[in-house]
C-alpha cells in the first residue's frame, strides 16, 4: 500500500516584542508604599480592636474597620500592579 507524503509544517517564527510594550520594573517608591498601606491597614484595624473603639477615631463606631481595610485594601491593589 502506498504511503502519503507527510505535511510540511510551517516553522513558527517567534514574534518580536515592540520596544513600546515592554514591561519596564516600578519606580523606587512602589513596593515602599505598598507595603506601608498594607500594613497601616492592619494597625488601623488592630488599633480599633485593642482599643475597645475608643481609637483612631471614635465617633464613627465600626466604620474604623472600613477604612482600615481600605487602606489595606489599596496595598493589596497595588500587588496586582507590581513588577520586578
């Protein structure tokens, strides 16, 4: 029985990165603030906990706990922004 020719794949050519999207690393100043919202955060909430309310601010009552995950929240965001 015959056999059938076999198919020349073409070979893949890696395309090259435009200079204009390459990824450059963060500024200096970036994981710094990072990692400093990160943690105020979690002093902000530990605060309002140990103190029994009566600190960072104490006439909005719960809302310490919105904001301290706020804060933290903004330092997890910026993670997703990160590049070494």
């Amino acid at each position: 029985m015959p056999e059938s020719k076999s198919r020349r794949r073409p070979t893949k050519v890696p395309a090259e990165v435009p200079v204009s999207q390459v990824q450059k690393p963060n500024a200096a100043w970036f994981v710094p603030v990072m990692v400093t919202l990160m943690l105020l955060g979690l002093a902000w909430i530990i605060t309002y906990y140990i103190s029994d309310g009566a600190f960072p601010i104490p006439d909005i009552g719960n809302w310490n706990i919105g904001i301290g995950f706020g804060i933290a929240l903004a330092g997890f965001m910026m993670t997703t922004r990160w590049r070494s």
